[in-house]
C-alpha cells in the first residue's frame, strides 16, 4: 500500500533543477505540478540534510510503521479479550464446581 505522489527520483531531479538557479514558479509551470509541492519537498530535502529543524524523512517512515504496529496490536488485543470473554461465559473457570440445589 503506496503513498500516491511523484517518485522520489523526479522530486530529486526537481530540486536539482531548483538548485541550479531555475525559479520554482517557472519549473512548476514547465512541469505541471504545484509550486507549493516543490517547496514542501524543498524544505524537507533541507531538514533531511541537517540544514533546518525538523523530523527526517527517516523518523517520519520510523513513526509511520509503529503506529501502523501500535493499531495491530490493539486490534489483536482487542479480539484475544473478546474471545476471552465469550470464552468465559462458556468455560467455568478452573477449580470451581458447580454445586446442585
């Protein structure tokens, strides 16, 4: 399950040509594509070489696939009570008996 977007050797080979002196506004219009998107990625390409604060594109992927993890876990957490309380209702716990009046 992809991320719909530009492939990162294009958004590289944007930023390229943006280093190189073309303004973003004619590069996105040569393009096709929003100048906000290349600013966007122009920010994170600083913040990933260290030059600007912020979350690399690496924390981000890290952050991303544990809170993928975390929602797995509390789905299957989620069915192992539910089977134990569906599971209690049918099994008497161990040790009890059940007395006949």
């Amino acid at each position: 399950m992809g991320r719909r977007g530009y492939p990162p050797e294009f958004r590289r080979k944007v930023l390229d040509l943006i280093e190189a002196g073309r303004p973003v506004v004619d590069v996105a219009r040569d393009l096709g594509i929003s100048a906000q998107s290349i600013y966007v990625w122009r920010r994170q390409d600083r913040i990933d070489r260290g030059l600007e604060p912020g979350q690399s594109s690496g924390e981000q992927a890290e952050l991303a696939a544990a809170k993928r993890r975390i929602a797995q876990l509390e789905t299957e957490l989620a069915i192992h009570r539910r089977a134990s309380e569906l599971i209690g209702k049918v099994v008497p716990p161990k040790g009890s008996t059940k007395r006949s009046r």
